[in-house]
C-alpha cells in the first residue's frame, strides 16, 4: 500500500503517518526527518537544507527528489510506504508519478489532512520534537511522560528551528502557493481523501483506519 499523506504544516501528518506505519507495517518515509537527521549530523545537505527551512521555504527539487527516490528504492518499501512531506509541489508529484509508472505502480491513497490556518499556529508552538528517534510531542495535547525528554529514547525533546510563529507564516504561504495544488492533482487520479484533522488524534486515526480499511 503506497500512501501520500499531504496537509499544512502542523496539520498532523507526521503524527498519523507514525500511526499508519505502525498499524499497516509500512515504512514511514519523511522528508523532513530526513533533512532534519542530516542537519543534526552536520552533513553538507543538512547544511544546505537548513538555509531553506529556516525560512519556511521549500528546499529545492534538485535535492529533495533524489533522496526520496533513493529511499522507496530500499527493499523495506517493496510493500509499500507512507510519504509524510513530499511530493511538496506539483513538478515533486509528477516525478513520483512518472518513477513509479515505470515499474508499474501508483499511489493508492493521498490522505488530505484538513486543519484550517487559525489553528496551524497554536499546535506549532506546543510541539516538541525529539530529533534523535523523529518522535514528537504537544506540551498540551500529548505530552511526552517526562517533561522535555522523549518517551520513545531518553533525548532531550527541542521546539524545532523552524517553528517559530514568524517562520510557520512563511511556511503557511508556501503550503497555499505550492502544496495546496496537490489536492486537484490527486482528485483528478481518484484517490484523494480528506479527514478532519481538528479531531483528537486518536479520531483523526480513526477516519484513515476507516479509509484504508
Ligand atoms: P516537514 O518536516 O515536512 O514539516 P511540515 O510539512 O511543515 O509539517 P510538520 O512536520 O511541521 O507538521 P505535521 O503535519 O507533520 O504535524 P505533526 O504531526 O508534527 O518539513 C519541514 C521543512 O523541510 C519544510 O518547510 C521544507 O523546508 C523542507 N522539506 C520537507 N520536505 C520537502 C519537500 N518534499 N520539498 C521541499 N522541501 C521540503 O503535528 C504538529 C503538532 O500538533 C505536534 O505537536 C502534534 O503533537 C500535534 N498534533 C498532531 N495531531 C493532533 C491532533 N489531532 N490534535 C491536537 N494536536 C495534534
Ligand atoms: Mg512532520
């Protein structure tokens, strides 16, 4: 099962799409995380990426594409896997299209989810990240166990760089400018699917179980 998880930053897609990847056992693939590991060991694309991210922008397609088309390459997404953050714009999503059609495959679900902007900016400024394991947290609404330390490996949970209020607008213009457009495109191929992300977690989790059954 090949699935794309696509919605506004903040909107909740890295914390369903760990839900999925667990429940269905597929990998879950995010390009942030990617970018963010690579930051964290100091490699010249974690030092390029951060110059994009750190003001909400999109790193660029030369960069991105390569390094997700290598990783579904690796033999644990032969079944399949959950996209969290790319295809990011549409020149990203017709690649992934024309790669995976010549092996004869496709996308089976692009799951849109839907949180409008009003509440964008108070769930970013909860959340808490662990850049060690990728695990991430809201001081409200799902706290980590131990104030400041992840549940999941022990490490020390940080507000990510690019969270600040002034960079998550940035980051909310360039969802609406180059991301937004990937609703149409997937509506058109038939497998778009949009769950209210403003639910609990566990209710939003519910609708994509519902979907994908
Ligand atoms: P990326 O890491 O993908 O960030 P994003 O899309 O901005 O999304 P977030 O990770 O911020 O939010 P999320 O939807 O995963 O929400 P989460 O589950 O954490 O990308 C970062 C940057 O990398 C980009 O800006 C760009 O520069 C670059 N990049 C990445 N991919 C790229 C690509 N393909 N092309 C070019 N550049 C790329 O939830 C948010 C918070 O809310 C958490 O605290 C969470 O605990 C909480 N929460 C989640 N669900 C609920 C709920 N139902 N109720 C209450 N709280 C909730
Ligand atoms: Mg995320």
């Amino acid at each position: 099962m090949k699935i794309i998880m696509l919605g506004a930053p903040g909107a909740g897609k890295g914390t369903q799409a760990k839900m999925i990847a667990e429940k269905y056992r597929v990998p879950h693939v995010s390009t942030g995380d990617i970018f963010r590991a690579n930051i964290k060991n100091g490699t010249e694309l974690g030092m390029e990426a951060k110059k994009y991210m750190d003001q909400g922008l999109l790193v660029p397609d030369e960069l991105t594409v390569k390094i997700l088309l290598d990783r579904v390459a690796q033999p644990d997404c032969a079944d399949g896997y959950v996209l969290d953050g790319f295809p990011r714009n549409i020149p990203q999503a017709e690649v992934l299209d024309k790669a995976l059609s010549e092996l004869g495959e496709k996308i089976d679900y692009a799951i849109d989810v839907d949180v409008p902007d009003e509440n964008i900016v108070r769930r970013m400024s909860g959340r808490r990240a662990c850049l060690s394991c990728g695990a991430t947290y809201h001081i409200e609404h799902i706290p980590p166990k131990k104030e400041g330390i992840c549940d999941k490996c022990g490490q020390p949970l940080v507000l990510r760089d690019d969270d600040k209020p002034e960079t998550v607008q940035n980051r909310l213009k360039v969802y609406h400018e180059q991301t937004q457009p990937l609703i149409d495109f997937y509506t058109a191929k038939g497998v778009l699917r949009t769950v209210d992300g403003t639910k609990s977690m566990e209710d939003v989790f519910a609708s994509i179980v519902e979907i994908l059954g």
